[in-house]
C-alpha cells in the first residue's frame, strides 16, 4: 500500500467510552457536563487523556466576563494527560510518540509558514492561530479545551514528553505560566535586582526562575500576606504587602537595596494597571519593564510618559511563548524540584461534575491554582 494512503488511514480508539467533557455556555453561568462520543482521530491529530488540568487566571477573566470567548467551548489550557491512542507524529524533539506517552504541549496550534511563524518568530500569533481551551467548539468533534477527559491535539502543536519524576501536579501549568514566564525573561536583560509585582503562579515560578538566573535582589510585591510568605518559600529575598506599605516606601527601600540606584528589572504579573506606575520610581535609569500580566482591555492606567524617557526605560510586553521554552520549563522544575515544592501550588482538586465549585474556589484566591480532575 503506498505510504500517502496508508497515513490516510484514521486512528480508530475502539477501547474508549464517551468522553465527559464541561461546556462553558457564558459568563458567571453553570458549566454543562457533557459526554461525547470519540471520534477517530485523522492524521496529525493527537488523542490525548488529560491527567490532570489546572483553572488559569485567563479562565477565571473568561468565567468572569473580563475576557471574551466564543460560546459553547471548553476550557482549560493548563494540563497534563498521557497519548491515549497510537500516532504516527512525532514530539518537539522529532521522536515518535506513544501511547501512554505522558506529555504536556504548547497551549495554541501554529501553521509554521505564516510571517509571524518564520520571520517574526512568533508562532503563538501565528495568523492562522488555534488556541486550546479559548476556542468554539463544534459537536462532537472538537475536543479542544483540557477541563475534560479527552483533549485532541492539532497538527503544530508542540509535544514534549514529561520525566517520570515529575508529578502531574509539577507539570500541570508548565505550558502556560512557567513557559510566558520563561520567555519573557529571554528577551530581556535581568540584571541584578529585580521587583515582581504580583504573587499569583506567575509570580511565584518568576521569582524561583529569577533566583536561579542568579538575581541577588528578587523582591515581591503583593497585597496578601499567605502569598508572600509563599514566596519566601520559592526564593523571594524581599516582600512587601501593599496593605501595609506605599509605593514610596518601597522605592526608599529598593533604593537601599541598591546602593540608591533603582532596580534593574520590574516583571509584572499582577493585571493591575495602577502598577505600572508605581514601577516606574523604582526602576533604575536604563531599567526594564517586562509586562506578562495585562491580558485583558481594561488594563487602562494613566502614565506619566515623561519618566520613561529621562530615565530611559525599555517597556516588553510578552504574551505566550515560542514553544522551545516550553522545553526549558520542564528543564527548570526538573533541576529545581528538591529545592522548591512547586506541587504546592496545585491547591484542592475537584472532580469535573464539581467544575461550578472549582471555579468559585478559585475566584475566592486562596490558592494559587485549583485542579480539575476529570477522571473522579
Ligand atoms: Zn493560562
Ligand atoms: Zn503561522
């Protein structure tokens, strides 16, 4: 049989039961459970059993009404499953994957000929983008969104097998906090000292990542005590609650940390929009500005322009990532798991028929991330 008509051929998951699926109908309403029948996989496509999934702070600005999504979809971007069935694709290191294969990919599907794919260097805004967990879902076959027990990967999307001796609960939000946060920090130049504002996931894998690059100064900024006293836990050598203190005084105290020069770097990954203001008395002249957390339009802040200019700053923004930092990610945890309990910050875990009390769980934010599992 010629090879092109044999990779025709669809992948038929015989052994497999309805998958339960929870449909998001719309802000602030009840998800719907529902079973949906497999359909055969075609060539390219990767049938994938999600382990474990994790609710995102962009979940909750969609469950909210912050963000807009198109209605009926799935959510959930942040997970983790094995290869439920055999393929012929490979992962992002060109081995053949297989099943049981335990795996976690980049969050979106890219064409890679686009000028965003190739010349920009930009895949994840890629023209012909599919995002997982953002996108409509068409019945029954789109298994698109990782809060259910089936997800299926689209061709160009980055695969890469896990380390045994990662839990689920280690890799759950590598493919989308731990990696934007990677990426971010690439194009930009570190330096020293360095303020991040917010202690939500991002923050705290910033402020782990940061002590590891090297950074003598790592301070966090945040308005919860239980979260900067996490973050002391993953590295922080500073915290400061903005319950108890005023910007100012932490820019009196930066300027002592810093032999009164201002920091090098000011990572945001609060959504806040009032902090970047405060950023910017506290950055040294020629300082960074890296912004990961204003994902949604009504980040609005007035700015003093002016500031930017006579102190010469450079602003980044930085949104996903080129999936090889996905790769870095699981490199990162895997040298650093002995040292930081990055399974922490996977607080309670719920069954998928509890979706509608995970996501108020979550939105209370008493904890950094909470799991769905879909297989309770
Ligand atoms: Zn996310
Ligand atoms: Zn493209």
């Amino acid at each position: 049989m010629p090879q092109s008509i044999r990779k025709r051929k669809k992948h038929s998951p015989t052994k497999m039961r309805p998958a339960r699926t929870s449909l998001f109908h719309g802000s602030n309403q009840p998800f719907e459970i529902y079973q949906c029948k497999i359909e055969p996989s075609d060539v390219g496509e990767v049938l994938v059993k999600v382990n474990l999934a994790a609710i995102c702070g962009s979940d909750l600005h969609t469950f909210t009404g912050r963000r807009t999504s198109p209605i009926p979809c799935i959510l959930g971007h942040e997970a983790v499953g094995q290869v439920a069935e055999s393929t012929d694709v490979t992962d992002f290191n060109g081995n053949t994957l297989n099943e049981g294969d335990r795996i976690t990919w980049s969050i979106v599907s890219s064409c890679g000929t686009c000028l965003n794919c190739t010349s920009y260097q930009l895949p994840q805004k890629c023209e012909t983008l599919s995002k997982y967990g953002h996108a409509q879902r068409s019945l029954p076959r789109d298994l698109n969104g990782g809060f259910a027990q089936y997800i299926r990967l689209q061709p160009g999307t980055a695969i890469f097998r896990l380390p045994d001796s990662m839990a689920d609960s280690e890799s759950v939000s590598l493919n989308c906090a731990l990696s934007t946060v990677i990426a971010g920090l690439n194009v930009i130049d570190i330096g020293d000292s360095v303020v991040i504002q917010g202690c939500g996931m991002l923050g705290i894998y910033a402020t782990s990542l940061l002590r590891y690059y090297g950074c003598g100064v790592v301070a966090v900024v945040d308005v919860r005590s239980d979260r900067l006293k996490m973050a002391k836990n993953f590295g922080a050598t500073h915290t400061f609650n903005l319950t108890e203190v005023s910007p100012d005084q932490i820019n009196d105290e930066l300027l002592a940390l810093t032999n009164q020069y201002g920091v090098d770097l000011v990572v945001e990954v609060s959504g806040v929009a009032s902090a970047f203001t405060d950023s910017l008395d506290w950055l040294r002249i020629g300082g960074y500005y890296l912004t990961l957390g204003y994902v949604y339009p009504e980040a609005v802040t007035i700015v003093p322009m002016d500031k930017i200019v006579r102190k010469c700053l450079t602003i980044h923004g930085s949104h996903n990532y080129h999936p090889r930092f996905l790769g870095d990610a699981i490199e990162f945890v895997q040298e650093t798991r002995h040292q930081y309990s990055f399974n922490l910050l996977i607080g309670n875990t719920y069954p998928l028929a509890e979706i509608d009390q995970a996501f108020q769980e979550a939105i209370k934010g008493n904890q950094i991330r909470i799991g769905l599992n879909p297989w309770e």
